[in-house]
C-alpha cells in the first residue's frame, strides 16, 4: 500500500487516531521555534486534517495546506469550513505545488517519515521560502519498531538527529537546531503485542536574507 493509499483510507479516523500518537505539545514546540508572527503565510506540508494549520490560524496566520490525499484535504475544509485564511493544495512532496519563495514558513510534522528521499523534499521545501524564512520539521527519532513500517506505511525508522541538521544545512539553512520536544509518539500493533514509545525531535532553520 501506497502512503497516499494509506492515508486516504484512514482519513476519517485519523482526528481521533492522531490524539494516541501525538500531543499539542508538538505543535506547540513548532510554533515556538518558528516564532511565528500574525500576518504571515505559512505552508502545512503533509497537512493531513489540520493539526498544525489549526493553531496557525488561531494565531492569526494564512496557512496553504498541501498533502497528496484527496481524502484529508476533504476532511480538513469540513473542519475548517468557516475559515477564509486556507488554501488547500493537493501536492507531491516531491514537487510542491507552490511558487518559489512563496511563503514565510513551512512547516512539516510527522510527514518526513513518509517520503522516499528525505533530503531532496527538504531541498524542495526550502524552495518554497521567502528569504528569512523558516522551516520547522517536527519528526519521529531513530527507533527499531518495525511494524510502523509494516502497518502505518513508514518509510522511515525515524531519523538520526544529526543527519537532519546535515540535510539542513546541505539545503542551505542558516541557524539550524535540532532539539528534543520533550514528548513521545506512542502506538501500538494491530496484534497489541508491541508498543512503541518513540521521543519527537523539532528542527529549525532559516533562509539568508
């Protein structure tokens, strides 16, 4: 099964699905990080139904939300459909469906470990931002639960923290961090034989001016 497959199968659940994974502690650490200032526009790559567009428009900033799944996108304008500061993107992360140097922030969380080749799509995201823009990825660390793989369409095991910072810096970012949230992405097996309890990471940096 495809990640696109995936995740348009479980569009419907993944509100509720999403709370046993990961807490509003991790948006919170992003937006801190990023700094982020009303009036600004940011991209949601790998926006699913709004996790982190939802506090960026609480917070006063126009969002364009871009995921590959029909199905998300569909249940994310039900949610937000009194809102006129998102536009939805159906995209590839491969060839974001955004200008360059559109935007003053993107943001990707819980995405990266979903794509082929990692460093190429951050490439592909810092294409997309304004000089002086900021990129904030919060993601799974390194780990060895293999049914995450198996079951949720992970193409990552997580990833090592200081390969990220290299990717950052190789896309040319300046002011680059990576730092622990301080929280856990928790799941479980289908068979509830494994569990898996997996720190999250947030990454930052910033475009030359």
């Amino acid at each position: 099964m495809s990640s696109k497959e995936y995740f348009g199968r479980i569009a419907g659940e993944w509100d509720q699905v999403r709370q046993g994974f990961f807490s509003e502690e991790v948006r919170e650490r992003a937006y801190e990080m990023a700094q982020v200032e009303k009036g600004r526009l940011a991209a949601d790559i790998g926006a699913g139904t709004g996790f982190i567009t939802e506090g960026l428009v609480d917070r006063g900033v126009r969002v364009i939300a871009v995921d590959q799944s029909e199905e998300m996108l569909a249940e994310m304008k039900r949610k937000f459909s009194g809102s006129h500061d998102i536009d939805y993107r159906i995209g590839d992360a491969e060839s974001l469906p955004l200008l360059d140097g559109e935007v003053d922030y993107v943001f990707a969380n819980m995405f990266l470990h979903h794509v082929e080749e990692p460093e190429g799509v951050i490439k592909e995201m810092v294409r997309i931002m304004k000089p002086g823009g900021k990129l904030i990825i919060t993601d799974l660390d390194e780990h060895e639960h293999e049914f995450l793989r198996t079951e949720q369409n992970d193409r990552w095991m997580g990833f090592d923290r200081d390969d990220v910072k290299k990717w950052l810096l190789s896309a040319g970012l300046k002011n680059v961090l990576v730092d622990c949230v301080g929280t856990e992405c928790c799941s479980s097996s289908s068979c509830g034989c494994q569990d898996a309890k997996i720190s999250i990471f947030a990454a930052v940096g910033e475009t030359v001016v």
